[in-house]
C-alpha cells in the first residue's frame, strides 16, 4: 500500500537502539521507541537500565486489568507526574481510596446525567461551526479549535460558566504542566539510571498548578454557599455523592482534585479524538459522504443533539476507528508488584510492563489492514475482541467518563460535518507524536466548505 492511502502513522522502530537512543527518540516522540515486532507479535521484553515487557496479547492484558490489578498498578511515573496537578484522585488513587471514591462518583456519569449536560454540548459545537464559518476560505487549524470547544464544554459542564470561575487561567496552568511534566516522563517510564539528567524538575508549573488549584478551591467554596442552581452540573452532581457503603462525602480538597482530573482528562484527549476523526473524515471523503447522509437522515440541517447521538451509529463508528488509530493514552506502563507469568514468560517483581496501546490497535493478528482507516469494522461491535481495543481502558479503572466523551463527539463532529465539507490542505499533514498523549503535532489544517445554511440555534 502506498503511503498516500494509510492515513499518517508513527514509523516504529526494527532495529534496537540501547539506552541513548531510546532516550533521544522518546523526548521526540515516546511511542518512536515501540519496535515495529510488537504489531506482530503478542509479547516483547528488552531491558533499558530496567526489564521492561511490551504485551499486545489480549488474553494477557485480561489477567493485568482484570484478573490481577493489584499486581500490576499504574507505575510510579505515572503517579509521581500528575500527583502535583490532581492529587489522590480517582486517576491516581489505589486501593480503599480509590474504591470509595469511584462509588461516590460512578453516578454522576449516569446516562441520564450525561444526556442532562447534552445541551452545553450542542451550544459549543455550534459555537465552533460559527467560528469555523467565520474563518471563510482559508484553512484552519481544527486540531487547536476542538481543544478550545471541548474546554467550552468541560468548563461549563463542570463550573456550570460560573462567574466565580477563571476558565482561561485554568486552560493555561494545564497547557503548562503537560508540556512540562511530559518532558521528564519518558525518562522514567524507560527506568532510566539517575545520572542522566532531567529537565527542570517542574519548577516552573508549580505556579501555574498552585493557581489552577485555588481557582478550583475558591469555585467550590463559592458554589458551598450559593447551592445549585438550574441543572446540576458536575460539580453539583460530585457535592451531592456519598459512597453508598460508607456514606461519606468528598471534602473540598478531594473534590478539587476530581474536578481538576475531570478538567485535566475530559478536554484535552476528547479534542484530540476530534481532531484526527477530522483528519480523518478529510482523508477519506466517501466516509465523510456516508456520515452526512446519516446526519441528514437523522437531523436535517440542524444541530445534532443528545437525543439524536443513538440514532447514528456511522458517527459513533468514526469516532471509535479514530480512536483505533490514535489512541490518546497511546502507551500506558504498570510496575509488576510481585513475580508473574505472561504469556509463559517470566515477569519479575520490580519489571515495568507496558501496554503500548498504538501498537495493540495496529497489531496484524488482531486487525484485517490494521493501518487502513474503516469506520466498518465497528459495524458489529460484538465481533471486536474486547482487549484488543481499549481507547478508555478496561476493568475495574475503565475510564469514567467514557460515555460523556463519546456523546461529546458525537455532538460536536456531527455538527461540524453537517455544516461544512472537510479537504486537506496538501502538504500540510498532522505528525502522530505521544508526550503525554497521542497529538497531532503541526495541527490538523483542513479548509471547510459550507454544505448547508446554519439553522439558527434550539439550545441555549
């Protein structure tokens, strides 16, 4: 196949690269260290400073996420880069902590709430379309505008556009710890020796996490004495949980650390989900044909909205295709906590396994033309081995929010496509690159053409 009819993808490595090498080829880009075996094989171990195995077999990443998840916790790196940002919360916390915490919080995803926030979707894909429109003729970057609606979205949804609520300043202290934290990450996952040296050590975003946090706080305490208003949003929704067995509540503290991980984890991989379905709709314009029939079919002209999200299983297929073939956690790493077997190889206490979770997606015994884009191959979601595809996980620690994201970019996209045809600008192509999450590094350039006139907005 030649280039031109695979969307872009990360050129994996087939030779080894020793310790330097990773190192170098993992501040570029931390899924450039993945070898091209592990797209055909189900297990690669190596040892970079530290034993390290790659496992791609679904049966294996069962027993880790399912059957053993105290043997294999998210590694120290993990914990130790966002700890600052999020504290204890639901992404980092183990064991008890974690367990009374997720009761508390499982409900606030209930379908009904999700459906509930359904609206603010629709008004910030509308927003975005009106914004694209304004645009005109010329390319935009789309990549960089799905995080600005999806961070519309989760500021609303979760400060219901409280007034109290300093949504940009938030954005930016964000911005500014990935960008800082995953420099040093990659260093940690490969266990890399302490003498080779790590970048400031987050000196820097340790302002900008102190204020995102005292936003957080203040926010929470003004809503304390405000109380509800309106539809509960998450915040109203995070008060009101108790964990059902113990009765307990969150305090001020915990729930700015959930918040924040809600903040930190709802926008930035949602907008990335969007960003390559984009590209990918541009790529493949028979796809893109396909989905706005569908759209026609189900909305007219006008916004899409939660009601409409079930009624278009085309939409929802492109959605999971891109995340196929851009997982946003693209590689998620676990420290083996006692002596183990996978896949009849022997794993050491101590060993960092690695779920390289691109590689999983691509891999040739479990995907026909792994590299191809085809929204088809979700048509049956059933015929899909379950951990062959985990763009949210899987286990007990799937994520949260996972059908909030889903009905978000359903919403968005579908508003988008039904507005305006999506080309690519030649020359101009998206680069796959991981820090902390699977970006489209160069920004997703498309040019949009209006296919229909915007119906003035039902949604608020």
């Amino acid at each position: 196949m030649s280039h031109a009819d695979t969307p872009v993808k990360v050129p994996l490595v087939t030779e080894p690269m020793g310790i330097l090498g990773s190192l170098g080829a993992a501040r570029r880009n931390v899924l450039s260290i993945i070898p091209e075996l592990a797209t055909r094989q189900p297990m690669v171990s190596g040892r970079t400073g530290k034993r390290w195995h790659m496992v791609m077999d679904p049966g294996a990443i069962r027993e880790m996420l399912l059957e053993r998840v105290d043997t294999y916790p998210k590694s120290m790196v993990t914990k130790n880069l966002l700890k600052p940002a999020i504290g204890e919360s639901l992404f980092i916390a183990e064991g008890a902590h974690w367990r009374w915490q997720r009761r508390t919080a499982a409900p606030v995803f209930s379908h009904r709430n999700v459906m509930n926030l359904a609206p603010i979707m629709t008004a910030a894909a509308q927003r975005s379309a009106d914004r694209v429109a304004q645009a005109g003729p010329r390319a935009i970057d789309m990549a960089a505008d799905m995080v600005r609606t999806t961070f519309d979205v989760i500021a609303d949804v979760t400060f219901s556009g409280d007034g109290m609520f300093d949504a940009d300043a938030v954005h930016r202290g964000i911005d500014a710890y990935i960008s800082e934290a995953g420099k040093i990450s990659l260093l940690d996952v490969l266990g890399a020796p302490d003498w080779v040296p790590r970048p400031g050590r987050l000196i820097f975003s340790r302002n900008a996490v102190g204020e995102m946090r005292r936003i957080a706080d203040e926010a929470i305490e003004a809503r304390r004495q405000r109380g509800p208003e309106g539809v509960p949003d998450l915040l109203d929704l995070l008060m009101d949980g108790e964990d059902p067995k113990t009765k307990r509540q969150m305090n001020t503290a915990e729930l700015r650390d959930n918040l924040l991980t809600f903040i930190v984890a709802g926008h930035e991989t949602t907008a990335l989900t969007l960003g390559w379905s984009l590209y990918l709709c541009a790529f493949d314009q028979s796809v893109q044909d396909r989905a706005r029939a569908e759209l026609r079919a189900v909305c007219g002209e006008g916004p899409v909205t939660g009601e409409h999200v079930e009624k278009l299983p085309f939409m929802r297929q492109i959605i999971d295709e891109a995340l196929r073939l851009y997982p946003p956690a693209g590689m998620v790493s676990r420290t083996a906590m006692a002596n183990d077997t996978l896949c009849g190889r022997e794993i050491r206490k101590g060993d960092t396994v690695i779920l390289p979770i691109y590689a999983l997606h691509r891999h040739h015994m479990l995907w026909d033309d792994p590299d191809a884009f085809r929204p088809d191959r979700f048509a049956d979601r059933k015929a899909v081995e379950r951990y062959a595809y985990l763009p949210f996980g899987d286990g007990p620690r799937i994520c949260i929010g996972a059908s909030f994201a889903l009905q978000e970019a359903v919403i968005i996209l579908g508003t988008l496509l039904n507005r305006f045809r999506f080309t690519p600008v030649a020359g101009r192509d998206p680069d796959p690159v991981m820090i902390l999450t699977l970006r489209p590094e160069g920004g997703v350039w498309l040019e949009a053409e209006p296919v229909s006139t915007p119906q003035p907005a039902s949604v608020a």
